[in-house]
C-alpha cells in the first residue's frame, strides 16, 4: 500500500513494484560493496601476490560463485534500475562516468562468465580474456569509487 496523500491509498503491485523500482536506484550499498569484494579477492587471487594454495582454492570458489550469483544479481538490479540516472542527469562527469562504468562492467561480466564456464585453458584467447577480466576491474573499482565518492560506502569523511 503506497498513501498518494492523506486520504488515497493504492494497493496495485504495478505501482508498488515500480516505486521500489525508482528506489532501488538510489540504494547502492550493497552492490558497492560487492563490487569492491570481487575486486579485492580477484586481486589476492594475481599470480603476483603469490597466496598460498590453501588461502587460494577457498577464495577462486568464493569469488566465482560471488560473481556468478549475487554480484550477477545484486549489481544486475541496482545497474538496470540507475540506468535511467545515467542518461537523464544534468551533470556531465556523472554522466561520462556512469557511461565507463556501464562499458568496463560488461566487459568484465562477460569475461568473468567465460571463465567460470570455461576457464583458461592455456589458449591465446583464454589468456586475452583473463586479462580483461583482470584489467577492466583495475579500471572499474577506482572509477565506481570516484563516480560514487559522495555516497560512497568508502566515504570516510561523513
């Protein structure tokens, strides 16, 4: 039940479906922070920073059923419902940014499903797409951060 004033409540699902949709556009705590989350263990997970085997077989299934699941989800439902914001605000820097965000998520997303489906098995077009994966989230955190740094979960100075 939505009150429209003092008097008129609507009970359709399309409104109150709708509304939550509007909202959820504005509510982007947890999408962040998993945003964040998969950045973070899919850096632990660089060959570079060398973790040891048995930290790495827990965190390569944890970051994989993260993004297959809740990230897809989670992410998936803020990014479609703050679309709209993108294309319809005034300012520019958030516009352009939102804009990037939207190209490196794909990138990353699809990359990311063709690893958990497929992997790198050693080929040149494996190895190109784990280094998309890899570098568009090298891209993505930082820009995610500066284009929320208002809102962000990060925002320390609140």
């Amino acid at each position: 039940m939505i009150n429209v004033d003092n008097s008129t409540v609507i009970n359709s699902p399309i409104l109150i479906i709708s509304t939550w949709w509007k909202q959820l556009a504005y509510r982007h705590k947890s999408a962040e922070f998993l945003l964040y989350f998969m950045f973070v263990s899919g850096v632990l997970l660089w060959d570079k920073i060398a973790l040891s085997w048995q930290l790495s077989r827990w965190l390569l299934p944890l970051h994989m059923i993260i993004g297959v699941t809740l990230f897809s989800i989670i992410v998936g439902a803020f990014w479609s419902s703050h679309r709209k914001l993108i294309t319809k605000s005034k300012k520019a820097f958030l516009r352009q940014t939102g804009t990037l965000i939207e190209w490196l998520l794909v990138v990353c997303t699809l990359s990311g499903f063709y690893l958990f489906f497929y992997g790198n098995t050693g080929n040149s077009i494996s190895q190109l797409i784990q280094d998309l994966h890899f570098y568009s989230s090298w891209l993505l955190a930082p820009i995610v951060f500066r284009h929320a740094l208002r809102w962000s979960i990060l925002n320390f100075r609140k």
